[in-house]
C-alpha cells in the first residue's frame, strides 16, 4: 500500500516537471519568433487594409491575330505602355543660321529678280531700227549715252567685244561710221561697231575703253558730230 502511493508521488511530480518545462519552451519560443528590432533597421508593420487600398494599375493589352475567318483566338498578351507616347516626336535637329555671305547672295539675287520683273519691255520708237537713215545735222548735238562692258559677247558689225576695243552702238548708223564725241575737255574718234543701246532716251552705247579714254561716268549727256 505504501509502495503504490509513493510510485503515484513519483510519477506525478514527473508530470509536473514536464508541463513546467513545456510551458517554458512555449515561452521561449514566442520570445524568440516575435519581431526584434535590428542594429540599424526599422521593423514596419502593414495593416490588413493595406493591399486593398492600393490603385489599381491598368495596362494595355493587344489581342493576338485571330483566326483565318476573323474571329479572335480569345488569348492576350501584356504591352507595357511605351515612355513618351506610342508617338512620341523625335527631337528636331539643330540648324544654323545662314552667314552674312549666303544673306548678302540670297539679297543680291533677290534683287536681280526684283529687277527683272519690274523692269518694261523696251520698243524702239517708230521708223527707229537697224535700218532707218542716219542723216544728222551739220554741228555739233548732245544727246544721252551709257557704257556697254559685254565683253565677249558677239557685235552686230562682226566680230566679239574686247576689253582694249575703242567704238560706239547706235541703233541705225552704218557700221564703220566714225563719230567724234567731246566729254568734259577731251575728244575722242571711233567708229559705229555694234547696234543699241535699246533703252528708251539713249542713243549712243560708248564701249568700256571709250568711256575710260574720255572719263564718261557711265550715264550722262555727251556732246557728238559725224
């Protein structure tokens, strides 16, 4: 009998001992799992709600190509919406801007353009041509002159106009006739080499090395006999 109660002290003061010991680990295994805070680190907590209050992020899909009979297969893929727009412009390059040089042509031209479109047809005024009478008077007559410098260029009296060539164009005067022309004291000889000049209120065309020879201005009255 005394034994019996003695083996029943025993075993459960065992059992004791083990739940003591049970719970212990149980502590300790709570106090281990539970979050610690690292040297230099924050531990965050999120909330349940968190991911539920997140916006949704809608993104573009294409369908693949359907069937032969135009009917779609039903299966997609994910396109990424491209950075600046599916159309997003190139940047335009850098121009220069134009040098004083290709200004001053581009006015030059323009110019001459400007000319040409304003400037009126020429007709010679009637019975005036190639082969109306050169009758002047005896004496001596002024009338309008202007430079020619076409140099090169073909003569209606034959041959082409040099830069060294003495003569005059008239519009009727024979080729070959020579005119005496005075011009600011001096005096000069030369013949009629080509026809012109075909500018209303002109009659005489002095070549470059007459107007030199004289020191004709390029356009003024000049004083002539036959």
């Amino acid at each position: 009998m005394g034994l019996r109660k003695s083996r029943r002290r025993l075993a459960g003061a065992i059992a004791v001992g083990i739940a003591v010991l049970a719970g212990a680990g149980a502590a300790f295994a709570l106090l281990w799992l539970s979050p610690r805070e690292a040297p230099g680190r924050a531990v965050a907590t999120v909330g349940d709600d968190y991911y539920a209050n997140l916006k949704h992020r809608p993104k573009l899909v294409e369908p693949e190509a359907g069937d032969p009979n135009g009917v779609v297969s039903g299966s997609y893929r994910v396109v990424e919406p491209q950075v600046g727009g599916p159309a997003a412009a190139a940047p335009a390059p850098a121009t220069r801007p134009p040098s004083d040089e290709q200004v001053r042509r581009d006015l030059a031209q323009a110019r001459k353009e400007s000319k040409r479109a304003t400037a009126p047809a020429f007709e010679n005024p009637a019975g005036v041509g190639p082969v109306a009478p050169f009758e002047p008077a005896e004496g001596w007559h002024t009338s309008v002159a202007s430079v020619y410098t076409d140099y090169g260029g073909p003569l209606a009296c034959g041959g082409r106009l040099a830069r060294n060539q003495l003569g005059v164009a008239h519009k009727s005067a024979p080729c070959g006739s020579l005119i005496t022309f005075r011009y600011g004291g001096r005096v000069v000889r030369v013949p009629v080499i080509d026809r012109g000049p075909y500018i209303a209120g002109r009659e005489w065309d002095l070549t470059g090395a007459t107007a030199e020879l004289i020191g004709f201005n390029g356009l003024d009255f000049i004083d002539w006999t036959v």
